[in-house]
C-alpha cells in the first residue's frame, strides 16, 4: 500500500451548513501534502476527521490500508491544531512526557525522545520552567516538539508557522523536511501559498466543503498556466510585434508577453534571434498558487471544477 | 482505562504538589481550631470585673450576698436613689440595684439594675443568673424548702429514659450525639460537594481557555478525559480530606484540656456553640466516660462505611454535571456562574432538608430526602446518625444506595455526551436547549 491515508466520499454535516461535503483525496507515504482553503472551507472538520476527534456523517477514513481505528492509530498520528495551547501552568519537561504517554510511549520511551529532542532545538534548559514562562515562539517550538516526539506515520499541522518570527519559521521547515526523509508523511493545512509552493509536493484545494484541486504544484501550475513569458534583451528591437504573441508589458529592455495558441517559446525565441538581437533571460511565468487560489475562491459559487492530477 | 489513570494521575499530582495545598490543607484547621478556642476564650472571659451595689431596703437578703467571679455585689445600708446615682457618677460603683421597702419576695415586681455605661448581653445574662439564683435560693427558704430539698426536686436522675421498640436504649446522649454527628456530616458532604465540584469545573474550563482540548482529545476519548479528571481531583479531595479530619478531630479533643476549668464557667452560658454543648454534657453527665459510652451506642461503622458511600456518590453525581458546565462555558467566567446555579440549587435544597431530618428522621420529607439521589447524599447522611433501624429502615437504605448509583451512571452518561461536544466549541455560550441536544444526539 503506498498510501498512507484515503478518504473516500467523507461527509460532515452540521445543522447550519455542509462542512465536508462528499471529499476523496489520497496521500502517498512520505509526501509533503498541502491542504489548502479559504476560511470556512471545511479544512479543520476535514483533519478533525482525519484524527478521529470527530466521527464522519457518511464515507470512510483508509489510514495505512486499514480502516481507520481513532484509538489505536491515535500512536502513529501526530496533530497540532491551529488553536494551539498547553497546560500553562504545568512543567514544560512532565507535560512533554504527560502528552507522550497519552499517545501511548512507556514512560521510559518517552523520555529517550524528549531528550534527543530538546538537545536537538536547544531546548535543554527549559525541562523545569512553565509554560507561561515561554515566550510565544518557544512555545510553538515546544507544541511542535509534542507533535512529532513519538515518530507518527502521519504529521498533522495546522498553519504552523502563523506568529513565528522568520528564524524560528525556518527551523520548523528544516525540522519539517528531515521528518518528511525519515520516513514520515505530512499534511500541512495552510492560508500561506508561498510556503505551500515552497514546501509541497501535492496539494488539494477546498471551498465550500468541497475538493476543486488536487495534483502536485507543477501539474497545477502548468494546468493554469497562461503562456506567458518574460524576455529580457540587450537592446529594445526594431521590429516588436510578431503574430505568434501579444505584448503585455514593457519595462525598458524587459518584455512580458504571451504567446498565442498554436505557436511555441522557440519561435519567440527564434523571432528575436532572427533580428540578431541578445537575449540576456527569457523564462516562463507560471501562476503563483497564490494567484490560483484567487482565481478559483473568488467568485466563488460557481467554481467546483474537480481537477484530476496529470501525470 | 489505563489512559483514565493517566489523566487521573496528572490532576492529582498537579493539584498535590502545589504549595496551596499544603497550606490549605494543614492552615485551615489550624485557623479553624485557633478561632473556635478565641471565640470560646473571649465567650468565658468577657468584661471586667463589675462591682455592684445593692441597696437593700426590704432586707430580703437578710445581710448576706455572695459574689460571683467577675461580680461583685455589695451590700450598702443608709443610701438612697440619689446618693446611689452620685455614687455611680463618681465611678464608685459600676451600677447599683436598688430594692425599694416595698419590694416583696414573693411578688411580681422586677428590680433596676442602674449602670454608668451600657452593659453587653453577656455579662447581662450572668448579673440575671447570679442575682436570681440567690432570689431564688431565699425565696425557696421563705416558703421553707431547704436547699437539701431544692436539689432532690432538681435530680437529673429522674429523668426520663428513653428506649426504642427494637429494645435497645435511646438515650439522650445518643440522641444528642446523633444530632451532632448527623448535623456535621450532611454539612461536610454540602462543603465537599461544592468545592470538589467547582474544581472539576474549573479544571474543564483550564482546558478550554489554554486550547489544550483539541490535542488531548487527539490521543484520548473525551469520556476519558472527563472521567479521569473527576477520578483525579476525587483523589485529592479524598487525602485533603482525611487530612482535615485527623487535624479537627484531634484539635477539638484538646480543648477542654486547654480550658480546664472552661466546664465549670460553662454553667449559665447562653450561647453555647456546639463544642461547649458537648463539654456541657460532658459535665452534666459524668465525665468522658458517659460520653464514650454514648458514642458507642452509635453505629460508627455503618455511618463511616455510609459517609464514604454517599461522599463518593454524590462526589461522582455531581462534578459530572459541574464538568459538563465547564465544558460548555468559554473564557467567561460569569457563564460559569449562571450555568452553575441550576446545579447547585438541589445541593442547597438538601441542606434544608437535612436540618428537618436531623430532628424528625422519618417524617416524610426526610424519607424523599434520603432516597432522591441529588439530595440523598446530605439527607441520609442525617438519617443514619440515627442507626438503623431508628432512624432509617435497611430497606430505605439499600434503596437510596441503588438510586444514588443509578443516579450517577446517569449524570455521568449526559455529561461525557455534553462534555464531548462543548469541550470544543468556542464562541457563544450555548443555551441549555442547545446543550440537551447535544446530550441526546447520537455521536
């Protein structure tokens, strides 16, 4: 089974609207998966369904070619809500270990990993402070650390890197690409597409409670793409206008310009050459997720294209 | 289970290890015992010596007055009203209490006792007691009862005994003690009930405030959680408790040895909170011997076994119902009030109740009381003082402990159902409909 995690057909219903509304998606072992959607789309019932916190109206949850048994798979799932909290109060070091042996690490167990851990992210010195003695990026450094200490199968995020500073945002990335080599596979649920882009192989959109995309980000981006293209050249040409593209814009010597149906980048490339003038960059502009995103959230009911992956 | 135990194992030590506890647990009786012995101190010791003249015109005391401790009675001859009032004015005396010629033994007139300054209630009892007894005493020998014969009239010992149809003695120690110890208990189940239950509450409202709900819920069932919570802070509740009772208990049994001459002063007190009451029986009846007795005629064990039954049920009853509040009312903590008064109206209710039942244990009331699991932990606790089958049949008692599990099984099941759902959900308080759905929507 190379899947880690299939949902078919999940649906959740909530009096007032239809929070999942009939969603399948896979997630293969190892990937880097991202979850994406606007506000209300459905994201957090979905993971919610995903961790067995909530129980599914219709359709089931496949984790690891099985179905899905919330207690006993609890252990090879790790979750961190967008809500984040701990115990304020309690001692950073008992409450890593309380929460370790909740998803079922011997005592003995657990603590091997909060120390390989806290070494790790320099965290040894904080084993007896307070939570509320942690500033607010110590303490998503900490929840992170609570989230991956017993090695799940499958990492669970919730926008996490929402209030960490630019430093501490790059050590969760690292931390998060070294668990993704070791085996691990994650699902990051975020707003922020430049990290998406930045970080996943394979993404789904939701809107509505609804799936409108699901591929890797290049399949996406060449499905949306829009043949444009950005020319920089030495010296502005005589001759700018060639049937096989429209000028968009100009900016001194650099042009964007989208090529029509029916022609390719070489004979841009070839027109230009032709002309005996140097082109110093010539590359494709493919449309940022960000812009994808907008394109298909807004205006929003009447989007709910179902995208195949192309392969 | 074993992730119950977790949870129940890290309410308890968090709650354990934490300073207040050892203070609270330790201090307060402590504080407790030292406000009981000021009160009785300053009840025994109050005012000044007084030094009274009495001015004896009719000679019914015939020349001879004696004084008490803190009073001084004087007689004076020759004074009038007037002389007697500069008398007062020239702080010679601190009142004075004039009998007029006319005054008769044997009638109906009252005296006047003039003074400088107002005199408390207190120390007004005592001048009553003591000028009284010694009207008394005369008044008896001028209808010519000797004293010898005044105490064969007042023997105690011809008091009536009495005795319950099963046969065994009812005595009046017994009755007095089951009093007392039907009294505290139902009290101490009241105090329990409250503070145990409104710290599961507040332990259920932590978990939604610091957002920890959502992970903990990740790697175990609410139900889990909820009932670890209740076990855990039980667990507390329990060693604090034990803890309290050893400290009370020995601490009053040190009183009268504090205050040794405390019973003899005790005579004519009329306040009398419940721990002189039973020095004063100790004093009336023989000793601390009587009193053992009487407590032995009382069954302790049933009412220990019993006191631990009905603790822990209605411990268990009611923090499932203070949980699913918690788990219902966001960062507010004035929902938490309003939620919480539903809930603790029965607790309340069963108080009143039991000071009805500590009286009259098998008036009806107390019968419904004692069987309805909200209000039967308190009132039964009443009843049972009494022994059975005084003061409760073993078939009514059988049948509140069954009620009182069903009771509990019960709350527990709607509450993990409202727990579930409340524990998280954020934004507006939910309304008691809205959470009975809750309650009986199919998870």
């Amino acid at each position: 089974m190379n899947n880690i995690l299939e949902l078919h057909h999940l649906k959740k219903y909530y009096a007032t609207q239809k929070a999942v509304d009939d969603i399948s998606f896979e997630i293969k072992k190892g990937s880097i998966f991202g979850l994406l959607g606007p506000n209300g789309a459905g994201k957090t019932t979905l993971l919610r369904m995903i961790t067995g916190i909530f129980f599914p109206d219709d359709g089931e949850v496949i984790f690891d070619g099985k179905k899905f048994d919330p207690l006993n798979d609890a252990v090879k799932i790790g979750y961190m809500p967008e809500e984040r909290g701990l115990y304020k109060k309690m001692k950073i070091g008992e409450q890593v270990l309380y929460l370790a042996q909740l998803k079922g690490l011997s005592k003995s167990e657990a603590l091997e990993k909060i120390k390989f851990w806290f070494k790790r992210l320099e965290m040894e010195t904080w084993w007896n402070k307070k939570v509320e003695d942690l500033s607010k990026g110590m303490s998503q450094k900490l929840q992170f650390v609570t989230t991956v200490l017993h090695e799940p199968r499958l990492i669970i995020l919730d926008e996490p890197f929402s209030g960490l500073d630019p430093v501490n945002a790059n050590l969760i990335k690292d931390e998060i690409y070294g668990l993704s080599q070791r085996g691990s596979t994650i699902i990051f649920s975020t707003h922020r597409m430049e990290q998406v882009e930045e970080i996943c192989d394979h993404i789904v959109l939701v809107n509505l409670g609804k799936k409108i995309l699901d591929g890797t980000v290049s399949d996406i981006k060449q499905q949306f793409k829009k043949n444009k293209f950005r020319v920089s050249l030495k010296e502005v040409p005589a001759n700018i206008h060639f049937d096989g593209f429209e000028l968009l814009e100009q900016q001194a010597n650099t042009f964007t310009v989208k090529i029509k149906e029916g022609f390719r980048s070489n004979d841009l490339i070839r027109f230009f050459l032709n002309q005996d003038i140097t082109i110093e960059a010539f590359n494709e502009i493919l449309p940022s997720l960000n812009d994808i995103f907008i394109e298909l959230v807004e205006g929003t009911t009447s989007v709910s294209r179902k995208f195949q992956a192309v392969h | 289970m074993n992730k119950i135990l977790l949870v129940a194992r890290r309410e308890f030590l968090s709650r354990v290890q934490k300073k207040t506890f050892l203070l609270t647990t330790i201090l307060l009786p402590l504080l407790i015992f030292v406000f009981y012995a000021l009160i009785i101190y300053f009840s025994v010791k109050s005012g000044d010596n007084l030094h009274i003249a009495v001015a004896d015109e009719a000679n019914i005391l015939d020349g001879n007055i004696h004084s008490k401790e803190d009073m001084n009675f004087e007689l004076v001859k020759n004074q009038t009203a007037e002389s007697l009032n500069t008398a007062l004015e020239n702080k010679k005396y601190d009142g004075y209490i004039f009998i007029p010629s006319t005054y008769e033994l044997m009638g109906k007139d009252s005296l006047q006792l003039k003074s400088n300054k107002a005199i408390g209630i207190m120390t007004r009892e005592k001048i009553q007691k003591s000028f009284n007894d010694i009207l008394e005493e005369k008044r008896l020998l001028a209808l010519h009862i000797s004293k010898a014969q005044l105490d064969s009239i007042q023997n105690n010992a011809n008091r009536i005994k009495f005795a319950t149809v099963s046969g065994k003695t009812d005595d009046d120690n017994k009755a007095g003690v089951s009093y007392i110890v039907g009294y505290i208990s139902g009290f101490l189940i009241y105090i329990i009930l409250f503070i145990y239950g409104s710290m599961v509450m507040r332990g259920v409202m932590e978990e939604k405030v610091s957002r920890i709900a959502e992970v903990i819920i990740s790697s175990v069932k609410p139900f889990q959680l909820m009932m670890g919570k209740i076990t855990g802070i039980g667990a507390v509740g329990l060693v604090q408790f034990i803890i309290w009772i050893v400290l009370v208990f020995g601490l009053q049994l040190l009183l009268p040895l504090i205050f040794p001459d405390l019973l003899n002063q005790m005579h004519g007190q009329p306040i009398q909170p419940a721990g002189i009451q039973a020095a004063q029986a100790i004093k009336d009846n023989g000793g601390m011997t009587e009193i053992m007795r009487s407590f032995s005629q009382i069954n302790f064990p049933l009412i220990i076994g019993c006191f631990i039954f009905y603790f822990l049920g209605g411990y268990l009853l009611y923090s499932s119902l203070f949980a699913a509040v918690g788990s219902a009312v966001n960062e507010d903590p004035q929902d938490a009030q309003s939620l919480m008064l539903p809930i603790t109206m029965p607790i309340i209710f069963a108080i009143v109740i039991m000071t009805k039942a500590v009286n009259e244990p098998n008036s009806g009331l107390a019968v419904f009381g004692s069987l309805f699991p909200l209000t039967s932990p308190i009132v039964m606790m009443a009843r049972i003082a009494h022994g059975i089958p005084d003061g409760v049949s073993l078939w009514e008692l059988i049948l509140s402990i069954v009620l009182l599990i069903a009771g509990f099984i019960a709350t527990t099941w709607l509450a993990a159902k409202i727990y579930r759902t409340g524990i998280l959900m954020y934004g507006k308080k939910p309304t008691w409909k809205e959470m009975w759905k809750w309650a009986v929507r199919k998870s």
